[in-house]
C-alpha cells in the first residue's frame, strides 16, 4: 500500500463506508440539532437587540448594551478556544466531553450571537413605514412580531439560517478533531493519524455535497418565500 | 368632531429643539373632507400622526368625539385606533401578503372571525376596484393599485376617520385624480370624516371641503376651500393658489406679461379671477361691446372645477389712448363683482 503517492487518494478499497455513513450522520445530526436551537436562540437575542437598540428607556439601553456585549464577545472567540474553555461547562451539561452530543454547547454557543445579528440586521432591514401602519390598525408588540417583523424579514432569515448552518458544518469538523465524532473527526483520526488520504478525501467530498445541498436548499427555500 | 387646542409639539434633537407644531387650533366637523395644506417640513405629518397617537402633542389637547387621544394609553389607545384608518405616502403594504391577505389585515389584528373576514375583505376589495386580484402581491400592482389596497386595508375595521397623509404625493397626476376620486366616492358613500395633508393645492381643490394652510407648525389661514382659493390672504396661501390656478407655470406667464409690457408700454395688464356663476358669464365679449375704444388682448386663461363651483383667472391687456376709459373698464369690471388686479410694471 503506498500511502504516500498522488494515487493513494484514489485507493477506495481503505475506505470503511459504515463508519463513512456513521460519521456523515453524526455531522448531519449536530449540524441540524445545533441549528434549530441556533435559530430560536438567535431569534430571541435578535429581537432583544431590534426592540431595546432604539429605544428610549434606559433600562432598555442598558439591557442593548450588555446583549451586544455578550453577542461580540462570543462572536469574537475562536471556535477551537470556545470548546476548549467550554469543556468544564460541556461537562456538567452533557455529562460528557466526546461525541455528537458534547459537541452541543460550543457549536450553539459559538452560532447563536452570529445569528442574532443577521437578526437583527433583517429587522432593521424592514421599511419602519409598515411597522408604523400596524401600529396605527391598533396591533400590540406581539402581533407586530409576529404578523410583521417575522414575516416581511423572513427571506433574510432564511438566507441568515443557511449561512449560519454552513458555517456550523465547518465547526462540526474543527469539533471532531478534538473528538466531537463526524467526519471532521473521521477525517483526523481515520484519514491523517493513519495516513488513509483515502479516508480524507472522501470524508471532504461528503463535506462539501453536504454544504452545497444546504446552500441549494436554502436558496429554493428564499426564492419561494420573496414576494418583493 | 376633532379639535385641536393649542397644540405644540417640539422634537428633541441634537442640536436642540425643532417646534415642529405651534399653537395649533383646529375643529373638523365630522362627514367632511378636511385638507392640510404646507410646504416639505411645515409639520403636516406631526399633527396628522397625533390622531392615532403615533405622535403625542407636548402641549395641548386632541380630542375625537370628546376623546382625549393625546391622554389614551396602552390598550385604549390600540382600541381607539381600530376607528382611524390611514393611508401614507408610501402605501406601507406588507409585501409578503397578497391583496387580501393585506386588506384582512386590520381584521387579524380586531381579531374578527375568519369567517366573516372573508366576506368583508372581498367586498372591499370591489369598492376600491380591484376585484380579480385578490392572489396579487403588492410587487405585481402598479403605484395607484397599490394605494387601492391602502384605502381598502384603512377602511377595513369600520373607521370613523381616515387619514391621508401625501396619498397621491408618489402617484402621476392621472393615478392621483383616480385615487382622489375614490377618496371623495367613499366619504360620501360612507360618510366618515377625510383628514387629507398634501403639499398639492390640487388635492385640495378637487376633493376638500375646507382647508387649513399650515407654514412653518403654524395654522396661517383656514376656511372652506373656495373662499381660499378666492380670496387667499397670506402670500403663502397666495403662493399655493398660483401653483394651481395658473395651468402653465407662473414663469411663462411671468414672461408673457414682460414681453407685452415691454410690447405695448400704454396697455394696462388685468388678472381677473372668476368663481362661481361669473365663470359662465360673457365677461370679455360685453367689455368690447360697452367700450369700443378700447382694445383687448388676452394674455393667458384658465378654469378649474372644485367641489363648490368653477374658479378661473385670465390675464388680460386693455389698451387704450383714453387713460379714462381704462379707469372705465376696470370699475365695470368691479361692477360685475369680478376680481381685479393690476399687474404693476416693474420700473
Ligand atoms: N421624530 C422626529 N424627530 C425630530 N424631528 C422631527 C421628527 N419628526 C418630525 N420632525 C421635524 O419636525 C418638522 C415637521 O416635520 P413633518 O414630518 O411633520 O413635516 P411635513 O410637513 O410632514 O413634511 P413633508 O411634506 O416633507 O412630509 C421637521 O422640521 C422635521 O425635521
Ligand atoms: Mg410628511
């Protein structure tokens, strides 16, 4: 077996498809699980900045203010020093610190301030002159939230949520090379660790089919909801 | 009935204070078309905005029907707006609903039946005429089709008022006379009380019934549409019966008058202002008849249709070699009760 040519990139027969599928499922699970509670978190803090960002109250202001904090702050962290920093944490949450599941905490928590502000843009985005007629037709906030500001901004939200989930992709693999599982993982251990460039190469082909049918679905998705 | 009392309102900025309204009093009787007429920036939108509360007046007091708005809060201020429809400049549609889904609106937000908002949705929809585009997206209509389902998405809930503010500014003048039109349809068929703002003085000759002119957050003159338009007082209301009394614009006539000045230096140019039955009068044809020594020249013309009768100006040029029958022929004019005014040579 040469493990060190150009054509051992091609040797598939080293390839161990069960845990080849086992491993692309283990990133598809943490991508989808860490999305969806991206999406609602990020929602929320999105809305928090959007209603408090404005506002006149001082309460308001300072609330802003410590929201933007934290969302710069986890924005601003390395992905591979937030699991680290996050392992005692992962820990106590997850009663673990390897696996799809450990992997939870840091993915979320590293994505959900990213999504907050593609939030809080969209919202931002909407013309004030429709939020304004809601008001004036007698709608309370929650109406507003939810027959307005949800609504017209939700092809940014969308396109906000396929980014953000193309990104995760990415951190799910950083994730496995500390032992997350998934491909990244597979990859690492199974591909560079054994020297099978075999391992690696398919294990970054099912990557990127994954990011592209994310990014594709995305796109189908916005183009069917913009009536603009 | 709504009434302004006093009313001011002074916005905080970085600079300092901007008195967007001052001292502001008001009374617009319920069933009419009331316009408000200003300049970009007098504070139309300021005092507009305070009868649904979107503004609060610093000081003073707005009342509808013995309400006070500028005291509602909370869930009696969202009550009281159901009774106000507004439309805006900009139509302010969601994009993301349909016709009718935008018309069904206001109903969601009254939280009215599903039931029964659709037989409502549809039969507003065929006021504002615009049946068989219900399944249309706001970005599939053109500007006029779009302020449609404004009106029809204001009158929704049953509104004792409506509120334009610059409903036709964004609209060519064709679509504005339609929309005006249907404003003026649906006061009359409806009966609720119109309060239009617009920089236009063609919206307000062609649907109020009064008018405020408003320059600078002051109300400088108000009264019923036609004894405006005939007898403005202040230059600014003069300003704004010449924007829509003079059909080319005031420059050419400007021009005109120069040129034949400068033509016939012994001829004295006339405006006239007609309203009412005198519009219809031969004005022109028995001052030639009654002073055949004098010659007459017209200059420029006009007539225009408000809601109370027929408004017109001509300029004309009365030339004489008998400074007398000059002096004549304005009191005639004078006589006939038509306006005059002498318009003075520059030196
Ligand atoms: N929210 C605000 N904050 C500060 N200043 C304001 C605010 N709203 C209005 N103003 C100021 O108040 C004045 C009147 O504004 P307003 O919008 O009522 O004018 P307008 O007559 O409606 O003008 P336009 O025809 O351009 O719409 C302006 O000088 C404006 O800058
Ligand atoms: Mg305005």
């Amino acid at each position: 077996m040469n493990n060190n040519g150009f054509a051992s990139y091609f040797q598939l027969s080293n390839v161990d498809w069960p845990k080849m599928w086992l491993a692309t499922w283990e990133t598809v699970w943490m991508t989808l699980v860490s999305i969806i509670v991206v999406a609602i978190l990020g929602a929320l803090l999105g809305l928090l900045l959007f209603e408090t960002s404005n506002s006149k109250s001082a309460g308001a202001r300072a609330l802003n203010w410590i929201v933007a904090a934290f969302v710069n702050i986890f924005r601003s962290i390395p992905f591979i020093i937030l699991i680290v920093l996050l392992l005692p944490a992962t820990q106590a949450v997850m009663g673990t610190i390897i696996g799809p599941k450990a992997a939870l905490p840091s993915l979320i928590i590293s994505a959900a301030p990213f999504y907050a502000r593609l939030v809080e843009i969209a919202f931002h985005e909407i013309d004030h002159g429709v939020v304004e007629a809601a008001q004036s037709m007698g709608a309370t906030k929650g109406q507003i939230i939810f027959k307005v500001l949800l609504p017209e901004s939700m092809p940014a939200l969308v396109s906000g949520i396929t980014v953000t989930a193309i990104s995760l992709i990415g951190y799910t693999a950083m994730a496995g090379a500390i032992g997350a599982g998934g491909l990244g993982n597979l990859a690492y251990l199974d591909g560079f660790q054994a020297s099978n460039n075999a391992v690696t190469l398919v294990a970054t082909v099912i990557i990127v089919l994954v990011v592209f049918v994310c990014q594709f679905a995305g796109d189908i998705v916005v183009k069917r909801i913009d009536k603009r | 009935m709504i009434e302004f009392k006093d009313v001011s309102k002074t916005f905080d900025v970085k600079e300092g204070q901007v008195a967007a309204v001052r001292d502001v009093n008001l009374t617009i009787p319920d069933g009419k078309i009331y316009g408000i007429v200003g300049y970009s920036g007098a504070g139309k939108s300021t005092i507009i905005r305070m009868l649904n509360g979107l503004e609060f007046p610093t000081t003073g007091s707005v009342t509808i029907n013995n309400t006070e708005i500028s005291k509602l809060k909370g869930k009696a201020l969202r009550e009281q707006r159901l009774k106000i429809g507004m439309i805006f400049q900009h139509f302010n549609l969601l994009w993301s609903r349909t016709v009718f889904e935008n018309v069904a609106f206001p109903l969601e937000i009254a939280k009215v039946p599903k039931a029964q908002r659709k037989e409502k949705v549809l039969r507003l929809i065929e006021l504002v005429g615009l049946k068989g585009r219900e399944n249309a997206y706001p970005s599939e209509l053109s500007g006029g089709q779009k302020q449609r389902v404004g009106i029809a998405r204001s009158l929704a809930n049953d509104p004792e008022i409506l509120l334009s503010d610059e409903a036709t500014s964004a609209l060519d003048p064709q679509t504005t006379d339609e929309v005006l039109d249907l404003l003026l349809d649906i006061n009359k068929k409806l009966g609720l009380t119109v309060v239009v703002i617009t920089h236009e003085m063609h919206v307000i000759r062609k649907i109020c019934d009064q008018v405020a002119v408003l320059d600078a957050g002051e109300i400088v003159e108000q009264g019923p549409v036609l004894d405006v338009f005939k007898h403005p007082k202040q230059a600014i209301t003069k300003r704004f019966v010449n924007q829509e009394t003079s059909t080319s614009s005031q420059d050419d006539t400007t021009l005109a008058v120069s040129e034949l000045l400068k033509k016939y230096p012994n001829g004295l140019i006339i405006k006239l202002g007609f309203h009412g039955d005198q519009a219809q009068l031969p004005i022109v044809s028995s001052v030639i008849r009654k002073f055949p020594d004098v010659d007459l020249s017209i200059i420029e013309g006009n007539i225009h249709q408000t809601t109370e009768g027929a408004l017109g100006s001509l300029y004309i040029q009365v030339i004489s070699d008998n400074q007398d029958s000059v002096k004549e022929v304005l009191s005639y004019l004078n006589t006939m009760r038509v306006e005059t005014e002498v318009i003075e040579r520059e030196q």
